[in-house]
C-alpha cells in the first residue's frame, strides 16, 4: 500500500463528457496519515471553442476564470508536471469522490486533448480510488462510521459529498471549489479512519487491479455494499469469473449455489452476459473501486438474510468448483460488446484510435519542450497520428496566430465556428442562451443573478467575437 496520496477535484464548464472542459483542478498530497505534504490550486479560462454551460457556472461559481490570462493547456501543463513530481519517488493513489466517473474521464482527456500521457493515474504503478464507491460500503455495513444523511427525509438517503459532511459537522463554506472539495475528502477519510482505519487500509489496497486480485482470493466471502436510487442494498458475494483485463464477476451468495450449478449451458450464458440487479451476478470492472469489504470485518451479522456459516460453505462451494468457473469465464470470454467506435470528433476518440506510436510519443514531447512557432509547427507536422497532429494544430493556433500555417488556421477558424455556430454533441450556444434567460426570469438569490448575468454577458461577447 502506498504511503503517497493524491487527492484531487475538477470544476467544468458543464457536464458534456467528450467536449465540457475544466476551469479548476485542486490537488491536495498527504501520507497515509493524511498529513499534508504539497497542495496545488489551478484554474484557467475557458477555451475558444468551449459553451460554459449556465447550469454548471450556478454550480462552480467559477465566472472570474472567464477572464484568466491561463490558458487551458497551461492548467494541464502544470498539473501534468506537479502530478509526476509527486510520484516520482513512490507511486500515488489517485482519490476522487465519483472521479471513476466523471473527474477522472475529464483529466483523461484533457491530458489527451493536450499531448501529454493520458493514463498517468492508473499507470507506473499509480492506481485510483473513489470514495463515493467506498461510501456504499460504508453505507451498506459501517452505518455507525458516520452520519449518513437521509434525502429529503428519508428513507432514501444521499451521498453527496457536501449533505455527508454536513451532517457530520464539517466546514462546507467552500463546496463546490476543487481544493474545498479536497478537504472535505480528506476529513471525511480521516472519520473514519479514526474509527476504523483497517477499512480505509483495505480500500486503499484494493486500489490497484494487484490489490483487487489478491483481495477476492482471500478465503471466505465479501460484503458488496450497493446503493441504487437512494436506497441501500447488501450482497454476500464471491468472484466467480474474470475477463482479462478488465471485469470481474461475482456470484450472489443470497442464491443457492447447486441451483445455478445445475442450470444448462445457455442458461448461465445468459445469467452472466445480462447481469442483472436481481440475479445471481453482479459484473463490476476490476480496474475501478468495487465497493466490497472482507466479510471478517462486517460487525453486524444480521446484515444478510442467511447465516455467515451458511454463507461462508456457499462461497466455498463456488470457490472449489472449477467447471463452473470455467463456464463462467467462457460466457464472459465468448460476449461481443456492440462498441461503436465510429466517431466524427477527435475529442470523442480517446479510446478508440489505439496509443500513440513510440515516435509520435517522442514528437509530443519535444512539443512540449520547445516554446517557438516554428520548431512546434515541424514537429506537428511530423506527427503521424491525426488526432495527437490535430490537437497539436489547435495549441499552434492558440499561441501563435501571427505564424500558424494558414491551412492549420483556416480549421482553427473553422472548428471555432462550428462549435458556436452549430448543434452538435457539444450542445447549441442558442438553445443555452434561451435556457440562459429563462433562468434569469426565476426568483434567484442574488449571488445566483450575478452568475448569470455573468455567463450571459460572456457568451455574448463569445458569439460576437
């Protein structure tokens, strides 16, 4: 387990994966005593190209960047060369709260977006871990860890970060700001820590795929902690297939495992191809936090519908028998997944146009080294790969307009006009300006208008330039 933490949060112009960008990044690096030991806080303007989005200003309050003089490949620049500075002696674990999902797809492809190694935090050792999957856990064994807020009353409950620390006394003043946000990560781990450091101990090992292998093949089983729509939901499980490199599957212990086993063929094909909510199977990607504990720490044992004797014989039935597992591997080995990677936008095309060439790696580089128009524009030339040589041909343009080729410029100028001009998967700055004035009519507390009023006036001057 790594003794190098990384916590780290983004603000965004909106929520549009492929094509929103980010205003702020905080990252915060502790040990694993959670003591400080560096902070970073960027921000910076919105791209030429990019709508903030009204809805996510109200959110991030972030409207003084729309006049930053840092540029958006400055941010990544920077986080990109904190970031290795801080894992050069030790790999990190990379912690985000709902990162898996969203803040670490937006790092990924602004790292892409701007040559640098999109996979810094899962590669050389680093790994990753989201304390929102954690909280299931939490939520669904360790209720008495902390004090886990119930939604509008109940009984659903929420996991936002800012109701948890809320209900458990924490400064909120600066939610919603990415190094706020990174504090309030770092006070939520160290509650339960303080309680419970084990299972923070153990979560942090399971951070890495290594970690997650050798964690399922402990003896006995493990308590998945789900919550679905507000609600809290307990699975006594045991892994029971794998499909290399990246999903694992368990079996739901709540079922009787000579019931699946005597099951034909086609049966179990499609148990394990459809996995579903109320079946035997529950498919989760090994390279994510899996919200999973050993059942040897699970205090409550009330907490299933079956007794943990009977749990732990059905779990080593599973365990032993290899036909079964053999099956199950073959049906998840033998599943097409119906990927489109057909994609017209070079923003949309992080995972489906393969890894750069070992040269075209080598030309990003110099890219970044040089600080000139000229030996930046023969590199970009020389770049095999469309998409890195097409980024390369935005970050020309941004920087040196005066001496960019004038067929790089003429699509420079293009996508410009493409993306405020026309409906796309980046959204329509016409329907969000009308969206836009229709929140300016409500009733909005002050604070909220000014946002507004902000972004209004910004998008205007945006449309006209």
């Amino acid at each position: 387990m790594s003794n190098n933490l990384i916590f780290y949060d983004t603000e965004t112009t909106g929520l549009v994966r492929d094509f929103a960008q980010i205003l702020q990044c905080g990252s915060i690096q502790t040990n694993r005593k959670l003591e400080l030991q560096g902070e970073q806080n960027l921000g910076c303007a919105p791209l030429p190209w990019v709508i903030p989005h009204p809805k996510g200003m109200l959110t991030n309050k972030k409207t003084h960047l729309f006049h930053s003089n840092v540029s958006h490949y400055e941010l990544i620049r920077d986080l990109n060369r904190q970031w290795r500075e801080w894992t050069i002696d030790e790999p990190a674990i990379f912690i985000s709260f709902n990162g898996i999902f969203f803040d670490e797809e937006r790092i990924r492809r602004e790292f892409y977006w701007n040559l640098f190694e999109s996979y810094l935090t899962n590669t050389n050792g680093n790994s990753r871990l989201d304390i929102l999957l954690m909280m299931h856990n939490v939520a669904a064994f360790f209720p008495n860890l902390l004090n886990i807020p119930l939604h509008d009353g109940g009984p659903g409950i929420s996991l936002k970060q800012e109701h948890i620390a809320a209900a458990n006394g924490i400064e909120i003043a600066d939610a919603h700001d990415a190094i706020g946000d990174c504090k309030l990560m770092i006070a939520l781990m160290s509650m339960i820590d303080a309680k419970k450091p084990e299972l923070i101990n153990f979560f942090l090992n399971i951070s890495s795929k290594a970690g997650v292998q050798a964690a399922v093949q402990e003896p006995g089983f493990l308590g998945l902690g789900e919550v679905f729509k507000r609600n809290v939901f307990t699975y006594p499980v045991v892994p029971c297939g794998s499909k290399a490199p990246n999903d694992l599957l368990f079996f739901d212990l709540s079922f009787e495992p000579e019931e699946i086993f005597d099951l034909d063929t086609q049966e179990i094909y499609s148990l394990v191809q459809k996995p579903s909510k109320s079946g035997p199977f529950k498919k989760y990607g090994i390279n994510k936090t899996i919200p999973i504990c050993p059942s040897n720490m699970i205090e409550d044992k009330t907490v299933f519908d079956r007794d943990f004797s009977v749990l732990e014989e059905r779990a080593k039935q599973v365990r032993e028998n290899l036909d079964f597992q053999t099956l199950v591997n073959q049906a998840m080995a033998d599943k097409i997944d119906n990927w489109n990677n057909e994609y017209e936008h070079i923003e949309q095309m992080i995972y489906s146009g393969g890894f750069p060439s070992k040269k075209d790696k080598d030309l990003m580089a110099d890219f970044h080294r040089f600080d000139s128009a000229n030996e930046r524009i023969k590199i970009c030339r020389n770049i095999t790969d469309s998409r890195h040589r097409l980024f390369a041909e935005r970050l020309i343009c941004q920087f040196y307009p005066q001496d960019a080729p004038e067929d790089m410029m003429d699509r420079y100028e293009a996508l410009i006009s493409q993306r405020l001009n026309e409906d796309g998967p980046w959204g329509s700055l016409n329907k969000i300006m009308l969206e836009l004035d229709d929140l300016l009519e409500q009733d909005n507390p002050e604070s909220d208008q000014t946002i507004l009023e902000e972004t209004k006036e910004f998008l205007i001057q945006r449309f006209q330039s």
